[in-house]
C-alpha cells in the first residue's frame, strides 16, 4: 500500500516570510496606514452626517467676512473692520511672540536655577529647590490666575503708575515704556545688523578650525560683540541716526503716548516662562549629572579654574543630555499658552472663539486651531532636532 505525505515546501516558505523581519516591518506598516485611514474616513464622514443633519455647511468662506470686534494687542494694524482671516492672524502673531518670548526666558531662568541646584552654597542650592518644587507642584492657570489676580492687580493706577528708569511707568494697565519712530534710514541699520551676525558666524567657523589645527584659542565673545555693536552702531551714525522716541507721559488720569504691554501679556509671561522654567533646570540639573566626575577632574587637572571647567567641559558635554527633553518643554509652553483664554491675552484659541461664537463655524475654527498648533509644533521640533544633530558627537 503506498503512502502520501504532504510537501513541507509550501508551508517552510510562508513560515519564514512571517519570521522575515522586513516583510512584518511592511505588513504592520501597511495595516497601521489602513488602520489610520479608516479612522481619517469615519471621523470625516461622521462629520459631514452630522454637519447635513444640522443643515449646516462646511468651507471657510466665512473668514473673509468682517471681524466686528476689536482687540487689545495687535502687532499689525487692526479695526472692527478687517476680516476674521486679519483677527486670526493678530491671534497667530501674538501667540508667535508669547512663546517666542517665554521659551527665552525660561530656558535663561531654567539654566540659572538648575546650575544653582547644584551649587556648593547651601542657601543658593535650598532657594533653587523651593523655587523648583513651589512651581512645579501648582498647576499653570493657577500660576496664570496669581500673577495676574494676585499681584499685577495690586499695582497703583494709572495715574499713580510707578516711575521706572528709562522714562518707563509701570501701573495696573501694564508697562509702558517709549516707542521707538524709525526714520528713512533705519533700513541700512537692520541690514549692517543682519552682516554683522554673517560676520560673528564666520569668525567663530575660523576660530574653530584654528583651534582644530593648531590647539590656539581665540577668545570670539569680546570680538562677537563688538562685530554685533560696532558694525549697526557705526552705521546708525553714519545714516544721520534716523531714530527716535515717543516718550510716554503721565497725565492727570492716564498715561499717553509710548507703548504699552498690558497686564495680561506679563502675567502670561511670568507664569509660562517660571512654570516651565522649573522642568528645565532639572533637565539641566540631570544633564550635568550625566557627565562623568572624571571629566572635571580631569581639567582640574590641567589648570581650569571652576568657572572654565563650567563653561568648557561640563556643560557642552551636558547639552548632548538636555537638548532632547528640553524640545518637549519648549513645545509644552507653546501649548501652554492657549491658557491666555482666561485672563483675556488675545491668542490664537481667543480670537478664534470669538470667531467661533459670531459665525457659528465650531468644526472650521477647531480645524484651524490643530493645524496652525501642529505647524507651530512640527517647526520647533525640527530646528531642536537640527540643533541637536550639530551639538552630537561625530564619530572619526
């Protein structure tokens, strides 16, 4: 009697395209953009079923409409009048420069206090961690609501403002201080400035590599700022110094001419930046930790002073470990700053409710709010993964 066995062949050949590495990678890839794109579908055609049920359409024609509304802090000029797309710009500009500013400030308060941490100073060490520990245990509108309810409230009136130097008053309607009036040849000035960075650039390029190839240091810092001081004030005199100040002056009830940060740009200043400045000096605190003892060591060794070992050695050493969470902060406080919806800061989310409200458009503007949120995001996240590539050590 003859006997039949089944060939292996077949099933050998699907079982090792399973244990394929490549071929899982491109299935599970595949099923993930399948997954995705029914998810894409079904909220997108729940949407429009809704949207038909409501009798309402969808497009964004609305936004060349008239805005009928004013703001209380435009960078570019701005009336009841201009159209719903200008007040979405103001909204987007402000946002821009509140977390342009914020990111500034709390990365400069952030190094401060994480190197203060670790301070040989008890009473600098001490004051670090409280500070730590005090903000970053109180959640962000709570911080908002005590820098502008608690505090910047407390501030003499307009007519009693504080006199600061610089021809400056500081009062409850915020800081006003002289706006600068640019003449017919201040453009030559930005110009000379944007030179004298190319020029920096290039001076530290050279300083590099001569140190590379002959072990020579050339101290950039005090050239540096002599370049970026020098060069825009050398050609400010030259053009005929085409500046000047419109100085604020206190009357009998209230403050004219000059400009003016209101309360709400402060208070929103102060408690993004300290907030998220308390996450970044333990990022700080954990990057110099990073770096082996036997590095400082080492160049107490040769001569460095503590200062120099710092500057030198640790914390270049330390950026390779912070600059990778320090993106995630960095995008925190720009969404953070939609916060300004509480306390009246015209951003982005406040201007876009007002839209909201007066059109009706909720699936419009909230589309509007995710892209220009995730553009913002993307951006920030490219140029710290570009500056993290350059501040990486390169293998010979």
């Amino acid at each position: 009697m003859a006997i039949t066995t089944n060939s292996p062949h077949g099933d050998s050949a699907s079982a090792s395209a399973l244990n394929n590495p490549k071929v899982r990678g491109v299935f599970y890839q595949v099923l993930t953009v399948l997954v995705l794109a029914f998810i894409c579908w079904f909220v997108v055609t729940n949407t429009v079923d809704n949207l038909r049920a409501l009798n309402r359409s969808f497009g964004f024609g609305f936004l060349a409409g008239r805005a009928g509304f004013n703001l209380g802090q435009a960078l570019i000029p701005f009336t009841s009048d201009s159209t719903n797309i200008d007040a979405l710009l103001v909204g987007l500009l402000n946002t821009m420069l509140i977390s342009a500013v914020g990111v500034v400030a709390a990365t400069i308060v952030g190094f401060i206090v994480g190197i203060g941490r670790l301070s040989h100073n008890w009473l600098i060490a001490k004051l670090s961690q409280t500070y730590v520990e005090i903000f970053r245990n109180i959640p962000p509108l709570l911080v908002i609501f005590f820098w502008y309810s608690g505090v910047l409230v407390l501030l003499p009136q307009a007519r009693d403002a504080v006199h600061l130097p610089l021809s400056s008053y500081l009062s409850n309607r915020g800081l006003a201080f002289p706006s600068p009036i640019f003449g017919a040849g201040m453009w030559a000035v930005g110009v000379a400035f944007l030179v004298a960075i190319a020029a920096v650039f290039f001076v530290a390029r050279w300083a590099h590599r001569r140190q590379a190839a002959t072990g020579q240091q050339f101290h950039t810092i005090w050239v540096s700022i002599g370049i970026l001081i020098g060069l825009p004030l050398l050609t400010f005199f030259a053009t005929g110094m085409p500046l000047s100040f419109d100085y604020p002056v206190a009357g009998k009830f209230n403050l004219t001419g000059g400009m003016v940060v209101g309360p709400e740009f402060i208070a929103l200043l102060l408690a993004l930046s300290l907030y998220t400045a308390t996450y970044i000096a333990e990022i700080v605190r954990a990057g110099i930790r990073g770096v082996a003892k036997g590095q400082s060591e080492a160049a107490g060794a040769l001569g460095l002073r503590a200062s120099a070992i710092t500057r030198l050695v640790v914390i270049p050493q330390a950026m390779r470990i912070i600059i990778p969470p320090l993106t995630s902060q960095y995008l925190n406080l720009i969404k953070n700053s939609s916060l300004a919806i509480a306390i009246g800061y015209a951003d982005l989310v406040a201007v876009g409710g007002v839209i909201l409200n007066q059109s009706g458009r909720a699936v419009e503007v909230v589309i509007i709010w995710m892209v220009i949120y995730l553009a913002l995001s993307v951006a920030t996240s490219l140029f710290m993964n570009w500056f993290n590539a350059k501040m990486a050590l390169v293998e010979r």
